[in-house]
C-alpha cells in the first residue's frame, strides 16, 4: 500500500470506528424476542424497489471491522511510541491536531515531528498493503459543512 492509502484509511479510521460502534450493524435476521424479522433494511438506505440490502450491511460491517482492527494494530505493534503519538493525535483523536501542535506538546522540533510522521506513514504502508480501503463518508468532512 502506497502512504497516500494509507492517509486515506486514516483519514477515515474515525467514521469506521463510528459506524462500527454505531451507525452499522452485522445484519441479525431475528427479532429481540428470535423470531424472523420480515424484510430488514440493514443499515443500508433503501433502494428505489423498496428494500436496502441487508447484505451489503454485513459486508460494510465485515469491511470497516477489519479496517478498525488493522489500524489500531498497526500502530500499536508496529510503531514506536513516537510514531504512534504522532499517528493517534493527527488522525486518530476526537480533537486532532496538526504536526506543529505536536511539536510544542512533545517539546520538540517541528522537523522532528514531520520525520516521525513520514516513519510511521512508510511503517503503516509496509503493514497495511493486505488491507483492503473501504470507502464510506467521512464525518469529519461532514461536520465542517454542517
């Protein structure tokens, strides 16, 4: 995987995360009593015929799961504490923060924190290039035109 991908899925972890915790679910085709549900809509909008696609559902569930834990894993295993400061606080935190902000939190050089920022995207490209980037709409991106 290229560092651009790489940007991209991190760009996106924070709406995987939240679709998985919240805005998606693996489709159950029971009821909370087990009884068959008729015709579930999934998370998915439905189509113009009148029914969303339950599997489609599971497979954007499947999809963002396996993007969430390989984020997560990559920089936690494969990272230095550096590294992964640096990855957690510009993509990953609620209030994320831009390089310079870093430097003056860590107390160090603003070049110190592009040349750990650059490490860890060639790290993450090495260790993500099996992991398929799954698109889905990024709430951050959302939230500035709201």
């Amino acid at each position: 995987m290229d560092k651009n991908k790489v940007t991209e899925m991190l760009k996106k972890y924070r709406s995987y995360k939240f679709a998985v915790s919240n805005g998606i679910a693996p489709y159950n085709p029971y009821d909370e009593i087990g009884m068959p549900k008729g015709g579930g809509y999934g998370s998915r909008i439905p189509t113009l015929g009148g029914s969303g696609s339950t599997w489609q559902s599971e497979q954007d569930f499947k999809l963002y799961s396996r993007a969430v834990a390989a984020i997560e894993g990559a920089v936690s295993d494969v990272l230095d504490d550096d590294q992964a400061t640096v990855i957690r606080r510009k993509y990953m935190d609620r209030n994320k923060r831009t390089l310079a902000q870093i430097a003056a939190e860590r107390n160090v050089d603003p070049s110190t924190v592009t040349r750990w920022h650059k490490e860890a995207l060639r790290h993450l490209a090495d260790a993500l290039v099996f992991v398929e980037v799954p698109d889905i709409l990024i709430l951050d991106e959302v939230l500035k035109t709201a």
